[in-house]
C-alpha cells in the first residue's frame, strides 16, 4: 500500500467536507437532530468565499505578492510542483495547467529577466502512467522559450517535505546559495519551513527568498452578497488552505 494513503484518508475526513459528513453520521447514528444541524452550519461556512478569504488572508500575507520585476537575482530557482492538473490519457502539459498554473508563467518570467540562470522544478508522479510533473512542465517551459540547458528537474517528490528533502542535493551540486522559491503564496509558508529545516539538517547554508503567485480568487465572490453564500468553488479553496494548515502545524511541530 502507498505509504501516503493513510495521511491523504486522514487529511480528507480533517477537511471541511469530510468532517462535516463525520459529523452529520454521527448525529444520526446518535439520534441527535442539533449535531447534524450543526455539522451543516460548519459545511455552510466552509463553502462560502467570505470564510475563504479571512483563512487565507493569514498565509497569504507572511510572503506578499511581488511583481516579478520586483524580486532579487538569485543562484537558482526552484519551482515547487503544483500547477499541473491530474493525469489525463494522451493530454501533455500545454493542456493540463490546473488551478496554480501561475507557477510555471512567474518562473518562465522571472527566467526571462534574468533573475536566475536556472530553474530547478521539483516534481514527481502520483500515477505510474503519467510522466513526472517536473517533466511535463519542463515541457511546456521549453515552448515558453526556456531552454533545456537551463532546466534542472527533481522528479522523485510527492509532497512538500519531499520537494525539499530532494531539491537540496541538487542545489548543493549547483552550488546555490541563494534561491527564488517559487509557489502559491498560500502553500509558500510551509515550503519555506520545509525547505530551511532540510537545509539545516543537510549542512547547507541557503537563503530562500519567497516568489510568491497564484492569489486566492473566487469568481462568485464578486457579485453582490455572493461572499456569504455556497459556492464549491470557495468549498475547494478551502480544502486547500485547511491541508495548508494542518502541513503548517506539522512542519512546525516536527521540523519539516
């Protein structure tokens, strides 16, 4: 069995849409018409832009977006996997950005205005069909004029703890000391915990500078009371931040 399985079973039934169906059970299991109310009073929140944007807004603002123009040279920049959506039979990259697709057009940017000489994309594979992330980004780099001299790929990571635990050796051959790390600015603050313990328990001395994309956006939020309403737009998003959270806690918690 996948030694991943058990945390993504658990981190499913700790998100919003998880526990609220544990609790709604339990209130018929219990006979207990208030547990189930309350379990769809906690969905509701959770699926409203409103509680979307204030549960971000804490991650959000530890590494603020900056233009592109705006971020420092560095050694390297490492572009955490992320932006490409589920394996899809006979569909390449060009057809397959998923929600932080953002990702791969800042690092193309930040490569185009010469901020680093290279891009190291740390990304492996969920499936045994498809290609490594890494290897189909690279792919569509490539078309958006990145050259494949410049491209280093880490195509072994699952998670963010394994971004950095297998990013690091390559950066100690490229010899980096100072790199762009570059993710969606709610997923940053857990990468830079991440990537600074691996450091430290690798003897390395690197700075990671946060390159931060993909803001939170919920298209429903922008209409007249729409924030306070149920979208499953603003459901996903927060199933993100709350996976967010809980990695947060952990990396803090157990050094990375």
């Amino acid at each position: 069995m996948d030694s991943l399985l058990p945390l993504k079973w658990a981190t499913a039934f700790a998100t919003p849409l998880g526990f609220a169906l544990l609790l709604a059970l339990l209130g018929l299991a219990l006979k207990r018409r208030w547990i189930v109310l309350v379990a769809l009073a906690w969905l509701w929140l959770w699926s409203t832009p409103w509680a979307a944007y204030r549960l971000g807004e804490t991650l959000v603002r530890q590494t603020p977006l900056l233009a592109a123009e705006q971020l420092p040279a560095a050694d390297a920049i490492v572009l955490l996997g992320g932006a490409l959506g589920p394996s899809v039979p006979g569909w390449r990259a060009q057809a397959n950005l998923g929600s932080a697709g953002d990702r791969l057009v800042l690092a193309a940017r930040l490569y185009t205005l010469g901020k680093a000489p290279l891009i190291l994309y740390s990304g492996g594979s969920f499936s045994q069909v498809r290609p490594s992330e890494a290897e189909d980004g690279a792919l569509l780099l490539r078309q958006w004029g990145v050259p494949a001299s410049a491209l280093r790929l880490e195509i072994q990571s699952r998670t963010t703890r394994e971004n950095a635990r297998y990013s690091l050796p390559l950066l100690r051959a490229l010899g980096a000391r100072r790199v762009l790390l570059l993710s969606s600015g709610w997923h940053l603050p857990r990468a830079l915990v991440n990537f600074r313990a691996e450091a430290e328990r690798q003897g390395l001395s690197i700075d990671f500078i946060p390159a931060a994309c993909d803001p939170i956006e919920i298209g429903e939020a922008t209409l007249a009371g729409m924030r306070y309403l149920p979208s499953t737009d603003a459901l996903n998003v927060n199933r993100g931040l709350f996976k967010e959270y809980l990695g947060l806690l952990h990396a803090r918690l157990f050094g990375g």
